[in-house]
C-alpha cells in the first residue's frame, strides 16, 4: 500500500490502524511557513498554503535542509502522515511523503505533481 496523507491530529495517528506520523503543529516535522502569515514574496499580501508548501520544499533543498531532509526520509519511509490541513489543499506533508517514498515527481492525492525540485513551471 502508498503511503499518504490523512487530515487529523496526533491523536488520530496514534489511534490509527495502520502505522501513522502526526507531522502538524508542535513536531519536529512542521512547517514552520503558515498559511495566513505575512507573504515574503509579496509585501502587504497574506501568504497562500502553495507558498508556504514550496517554501518548505525549498527550505529543505538548502545546505542545512539537506541533514533534516535525508534524516525524514529515513524516519517518515513507508508510513502515513497525518496534519490538520484540509485534504483538498497544499500541504507539507505531501512533501514529506514525495521526500520518504523516493519519489519526486510522483502525483498527489489532489492531481498535481509533487516536486523538491522547485515549484511547478
């Protein structure tokens, strides 16, 4: 079975049946970008959750990211990642499930392509 992303809480991983990783709020594996918060690439806006998903993405790209981002792969491999966010939105757990499973150009659940290559052109 893929692994994939569920909308909950920690509890709801940790009551899950099969073996899950609450990413969200409070882990070492949050976003620490927030939908909502103050946009860097346009003054005056809020930032959107796409944004705040490839800046996670590109967060984890960069020199420093590179030791965390091999380190979640080898910890989050082959498990289901729950987070709070809706299911119909950008997430950064479906980065972490692209950084996991080996896959950077597979689909996510929503149809688009998931990338830690940069975002989409």
């Amino acid at each position: 079975m893929i692994p994939t992303r569920l909308r909950g809480s920690a509890r709801t991983a940790a009551s899950a049946p099969r073996r899950c990783v609450y990413v969200g709020h409070g882990t070492r594996y949050e976003n620490p970008f927030t939908p909502g918060d103050p946009s860097p690439s346009s003054p005056g806006q809020q930032m959107t959750a796409e944004e705040a998903v490839n800046l996670f993405a590109a967060m984890l790209r960069g020199p420093i990211g590179r030791y965390y981002a091999a380190r979640f792969a080898t910890v989050l491999r082959g498990l289901d990642l729950v987070c709070t966010c809706p299911l119909n939105t950008p997430c950064h757990a479906d980065v972490l499930l692209c950084l996991a499973n080996g896959s950077v150009s597979r689909r996510d659940a929503r149809g688009s392509t998931c990338s830690l290559e940069g975002p989409p052109r």
